[in-house]
C-alpha cells in the first residue's frame, strides 16, 4: 500500500517557501526573471486561494558574483558577505517588480540565526511578520549576510527558512531547489536512484542517503534534511522539490504528489505545543479567575474573556501570554488573540459583547485551546 499524506498540504494554510540559489540565478547566470516571474505568480494565485506566504529566497551571493563578474565563488567571506549585499539589491527589486506587476505588495526581511534565538528580537520578528500576513504583504526573507555567516558557509537559507516556519507557525515549508526531490541515493552518480516520494523527516537514515552541496549554494541534500527535522519540530511537514516543474506551488497546493514530502512525528497541535512550552518567552500575562482555570486545566477548554481577571505586560495578538490562577502560579502559556489594550477592555465580558465593545471581533476566545499548553 502507498502512504499518500498530500492532502496534509491541501489543508495547509500558511506557507513558508524557499527558493535556492541556483535554481533563482539559472545556475550562475544572473536572475533568471522569466523563472521568478513564474513563481511569483504562483505564489499570488495561492495568496489569493486564501494562503498565507512567506518567501525565504536566497540569491544574492550569486547575484552578486554576477555583477562583479566573477566567475569562481570566492573563498574569503569578506568577498562573500561583500557579493550578497551587492546581490540583494538585484533580488529585492525584482521580487518588487514582479509583485507589483500582480498589485500585490512585498517587504524585505534580513533575518540571522540570533535574532531568532534571542527572545525579544524573536518576538519582535514574529509581530512584524504576523502583521505583514494580516496587511497581505508578502514578506521576502534572506539571512543579513553583512553581520552572520552561517548560511554563506552551509546553507543557502534551508535552515533559515525552518526557523521562520517555526517562527510563524508554517504548517508547510516549501524548498524549490534544482533536483526534483529527495532520492535514496545520489542521482548525479546513480541512474538507478530512486526519488523518495514521501518519508519521516526524523528518520536517520535520511542522512545517508543525502549527498553533498553544489557549487552555487551551499546546500545540497544533507542541510535540506536538518531543515525538514527543525520545521517537524513545530509540526510543520517539508516538501522538497523542483522548481523548474512547471506550475509546482499550485500543485502542490492541490495535492499532487511532487517531490519529496518530509512529515513530522507528531500532529501539528501536539508538536505546536510542545514548541511553545518550550520556546518560547511570554510577552504579558493574564490571571484566571478559578472557574476558567479548571476550564482550562481540567477540562481543555479554550480561554474565554468571561474568566480573565487582569491583564499584565505589553502584547500583541499573536504574542505568546502566560496564564496564571490568582496566586500567581502559572498554569498554561499560549498564543493570545486580543492585544493587551484589547484584551483589558474585554476581560470579565461574554464573547457575545466583543464586537460591541471593540468595534471588531476576531475570535470569541481569549486564547484557543489549540494554540495553549499546560505548564
Ligand atoms: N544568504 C545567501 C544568499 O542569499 C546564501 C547563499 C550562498 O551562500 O550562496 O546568497
């Protein structure tokens, strides 16, 4: 029997999608605008089937080298880091063009490793991301070569690219790369490899069978599998697939069996809250009168505004906001709905009555079950 699990990304609603360098650059050649082009009508069809997108491209290296002309990637970082802030000034104003010739708008994100370590700055790049997706901006992600590394030496962003799944709550991670998909060996030397249509992003084995990077980026196969382990660590499932395929996003949007899906473990609720006891820091807490704490402790209920007593700290919707019964002790941390000013002018209130007072209502919960684990 085959597994098929794409209806997973039929389902999935926010996406996080990876482009490759030498797929973007045509294998060096410059931007290949015909081919951006192409994706990023893709990637607007899907924004407008109700996805929500973040790109996560890489290209600027390589784009740069382009327009030094140099031919061979250079060893010193410094020329590295040097072409990549050449480059990225090519890469941005051709997404600007290409999404503007659709209406849609695009902001510019550099991103480092740190900054989604540190806590603050981590939150602090989730709000502006979260708000991009409600504004229906697509954000256009690279790692700030000038300050880090770390991509510029292995990755060619496929890790940066899980780590802004598990910071926006992806619940697919698309990498767009030159090869059609993961095989179970290296089909560059092996025409008997066979490409693996579906597997367990955490199984070992994978490893193995990964072969080395290319020339132009530096990921290969190995850092596109560690990508897929941290993206199932929030539950998100990877695909791996070509680029050149035409149509692939939409397709993949619709189920069909390209390339190669890498599944988490655990369902998503599971992995998700799993992540945020663990990851995350709370930006503000609420206190819960005793009826909404066994509400929420004993019978996993979401958190109505009718059981919160105070609000504490500065949020945002989206932040992640501690619940604590009246004594203080914390009892569980999620995703909160409402800002903390929002959220103070409704606590104590039915759901029925938010609208009314905020003029708006998003969601009759102060915080959904689904988005809370218990500390
Ligand atoms: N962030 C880099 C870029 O966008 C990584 C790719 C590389 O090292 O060539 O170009």
């Amino acid at each position: 029997m085959t597994i098929n699990n794409r209806h997973k990304l039929k389902q999935a609603r926010r996406w996080v999608v990876k482009i490759g360098s030498a797929l973007l650059t045509a294998n060096g050649q410059g931007l290949d605008q015909l081919a951006m082009r192409s994706w990023v009508a893709q990637m607007v069809a899907l924004t407008q089937q109700g996805i929500e997108l973040i790109l996560v491209s890489s290209g600027a290296v390589a784009e740069g080298m382009v327009r030094m002309n140099i031919t061979r990637r250079p060893d010193a970082l410094h020329d590295l880091q040097a072409c990549a802030a050449i480059g990225q000034m090519g890469l941005v104003q051709a997404y600007e063009t290409h999404f503007r010739e659709h209406g849609c708008k695009a902001a510019q994100i550099l991103l480092t490793h740190e900054d989604l370590s540190d806590r603050q700055r981590y939150l602090n790049a989730r709000s502006t991301l979260t708000t991009l997706i409600e504004w229906r901006v697509i954000p256009v992600i690279n790692e700030n070569d000038t300050v880090a590394t770390d991509e510029i030496r292995f990755g060619d962003n496929d890790t940066l690219a899980a780590l802004v799944a598990n910071l926006v709550d992806a619940e697919a991670l698309i990498i767009l790369t030159d090869q059609e998909g993961m095989f179970d060996r290296d089909p560059r030397h092996d025409s008997a490899a066979i490409l693996l249509p579906e597997v367990r992003a955490m199984d070992e084995g994978l490893f193995a069978m990964a072969g080395g990077g290319g020339v132009l980026g530096r990921g290969g196969m190995i850092t596109k599998v560690r990508a897929a382990r941290f993206a199932a660590r929030s539950g998100c499932a990877t695909v791996i697939a070509s680029g050149r395929s035409d149509n692939v996003l939409q397709r993949l949007a619709a189920g069909e069996a390209l390339g190669t899906l890498l599944l988490p473990d655990d369902d998503r609720l599971t992995a998700r809250k799993q992540w945020l006891a663990s990851h995350l820091q709370t930006a503000g807490r609420v206190v819960l009168d005793v009826g909404a704490v066994k509400a929420v402790t004993e019978q996993g209920r979401s958190l109505l505004p009718v059981g919160v007593k105070a609000v504490e700290g500065q949020f945002r919707r989206g932040e992640v906001v501690a619940c604590v019964d009246e004594s203080g002790r914390q009892i569980a941390v999620g995703l909160v709905n409402y800002s903390a000013e929002d959220s103070k002018r409704i606590i104590g209130q039915a759901s029925d009555k938010i609208s009314e007072i905020l003029g708006y209502m998003s969601d009759e919960e102060l915080m959904h079950r689904d988005n809370m684990a218990l500390t």
